[in-house]
C-alpha cells in the first residue's frame, strides 16, 4: 500500500489503514543510521564511534530523540491496533531494539559527567513517555520491554530529580529545550509508574516557574523554527498541575482575552514554505503540537464554560494543517512528524473522561 500524500484523522478517528501507514514511517526510520545528527560531547578519541555503537537501541532517524519517539509510536500503535496490517514487523523490530543488552548500554552512556546533559530534557521526556506507554499495555511483548527499559528509565528518573532543584529558571523555547512539555510528559510518566517523588517534584516546580505568569504575549508567536508553542506548553502543563477551578483561574489571569472568544494567533496556524528544508518544516509539527495542547486545555474546561469553543475550533484548524505534512515524501519531516500526528490523533496525554 502507498502511503497517503495527504493524511486527515480527527480526534479518537485513526483507522487501520491510517495506523499502518503511519507505522511504516517509523519502520523506515528506526534502522536508518544516516544521515544522523549526534548530539555527543566526545571525552577523548575513544568516544568517535557510529550512531550505532553509541546508542544500539535509539539510533536511526536522524537523531537519538527521534528515534525514541518512533519506537514510543510504533508501540502506541500496536497497543490500540493489535491486528495492525504491519504488527509482526513492528513487534520484530522492537524486540531487536529493545533488548536487554541494548538499553543498558544506553543507560551506561548517561553515567560519566560530561553526558548527563545528553538530551536534557526532551530526550529524556520521550523516553519517559515510551516507559509509561509500556506500563500501561498487558501484553507479554511490552512486559519484556519494559523490564529491559528500566536501566535507562530509572537513570533518567534519577538525573530529572537531581537536576530541576537546580533549573532556576524554565526554558521558553519552541524547540527541544522547552521545559514545560518535558514537565507534562513527566508528570503523565510518574502518575502512571506510581512515582510520587518525581510527582512531587514536577508539581513544585511548575508551580514555582509558571502559576505567576499573567498576559502571555500570544502576538510574539511562532518564531520561524518553532514545533512547540512554549505559552501552550504551559499551559497544556498546568491543566495537569492545577485543579479545575484553580486552573481556569489561572487561564483567565494568563490569557485574559480568551472568554471573549480570542486566541490571538493562537487562532491562526503557521505557514510551511518549504517541507524540504529540516528546520522550516518545523512548522508542520508547531501545527500538531498546538493542536494537542489546546485540545489539552480545553478538554478540562466545563463543557458551558466560553473558552471552550475557541480552543477546540483553533485545535481544528491546526490538525487540518499539520497533518498534510505528515506524508511529504520528505526525510527531513517523515522521520519524526509521524510521532507528532500519533500523538495527536491518538489523544495522548488527555485522560479519557
């Protein structure tokens, strides 16, 4: 089957064909070591090694975050479509992926010193994610991979708890570094494990770098690399920290003119000039990441509650225009869109009511 040029799948509608269309995409990338972007710091000579050898499980797909999120889809996949057209694929290449052996190694990475910062914090939050997707599947494949996971999971777990008490300040980014979507995944990862330390200390921290902010400057967004919103991050964030009547609050204090039925461009989503070009096409997953946080937000709100309608409509109208992109035929947005329009569609992250 040829994969779709155009890709369209509302909320909790992602069909069979779609599913495996879209497993395909990572199938593709998860083996494919080159080209690849290395994000190491080499301590003498002994450290130039492939991409392979470094990291065995997370490899392909240009980069090792990539990587990770593929393999959390291919999974994600999988768990909602055991019948998948591509399942024996899938499970093949996750159980040479995820062996044992592999995910130690890559837990050993993060030991010395000058590679504690490696994928500091979205790397981290992918693999989190991954975990808490394995926990959350009764499936003897995904028991296997989970236990084999726990040495890199508890080693990130480990090196987040260390680290936040001395992050003084949150990163307010539209790529990677962004702290308030590391934070949300985390917390969904420690509310699943049964994690209250990590719990704990999210909560804290999301309180103390984000319940004060008042008036975001919607108008400032995007900035022309951007795949996250950091104000809808945020916000996607707090929904999770705060109680409802706490959070809606909170909402009108940070984005005042959202009763009256205005998102600022928020409304509006960002125009990809050019799906070849690695860090414009960007903008494809800023359309699906807003879309998953405005989703996100409102999905907390009363259902009478005014703020709703603009929320879901702005959600809309990124989805529509992200996930024409999903499907370019381009390696510098196939390898990794996938994951954000999985993400999306699937309605991961939001609690079924």
């Amino acid at each position: 089957m040829n994969a779709p040029r155009h890709f369209s799948a509302g909320p909790g509608q992602l069909d069979a064909t779609r599913a495996a269309a879209l497993a395909r995409l990572a199938l593709q990338g998860i083996d494919r070591e080159y080209p690849n972007k290395p994000g190491e710091v080499l301590r003498d000579p002994s450290d130039i090694l492939s991409p392979s050898a470094m990291h065995p499980a997370f490899f392909g797909c240009f980069d090792w975050h990539s990587a990770v999120h593929g393999h959390w889809l291919l999974v994600r996949l999988l768990r909602l479509f055991p019948d998948l057209l591509t399942a024996a694929a899938v499970r093949a290449r996750l159980s040479a992926h995820l062996t044992a052996a592999n995910l130690a190694t890559e837990a050993a990475y993060f030991e010395p010193r000058e590679n504690q910062g490696f994928e500091r914090m979205y790397g981290w939050a992918w693999t989190l994610r991954l975990a808490a997707e394995l926990k959350a599947w009764d499936d003897p494949d995904s028991l296997q991979w989970a236990k084999n996971l726990q040495p890199l999971e508890h080693q990130l777990v480990a090196l987040t708890k260390e680290f936040l008490p001395r992050l003084t300040y949150p990163v307010r980014t539209g790529v990677h570094g962004d702290t308030a979507f590391a934070l949300g995944q985390m917390l969904d990862y420690a509310w699943t494990a049964g994690d209250g330390g990590l719990e704990q200390a999210i909560t804290l921290r999301a309180r103390h770098y984000y319940l004060a902010d008042r008036i975001y400057p919607v108008e400032y967004e995007p900035s022309g690399e951007d795949f996250f919103s950091p104000g809808l991050n945020e916000a996607d964030l707090m929904r999770r920290v705060l109680a409802p009547k706490e959070f809606s609050e909170w909402l009108d204090g940070f984005l005042p003119e959202l009763r009256a039925g205005n998102p600022g461009r928020w409304a509006r989503p960002a125009e990809v000039s050019d799906p070849t070009d690695g860090r414009l096409i960007h903008l494809a997953g800023l359309n699906l990441s807003r879309a998953w946080a405005l989703r996100g937000v409102a999905s907390v709100l009363a259902t009478s509650d005014p703020r709703r309608a603009p929320l879901e409509a702005a959600a809309g109208a990124h989805e529509t225009a992200g996930l024409q992109h999903v499907f370019s035929g381009h390696y510098e947005g196939e390898h990794w869109l996938a994951t954000f329009a999985v993400y999306l569609v699937t309605q991961s992250g939001i609690p079924s009511r």
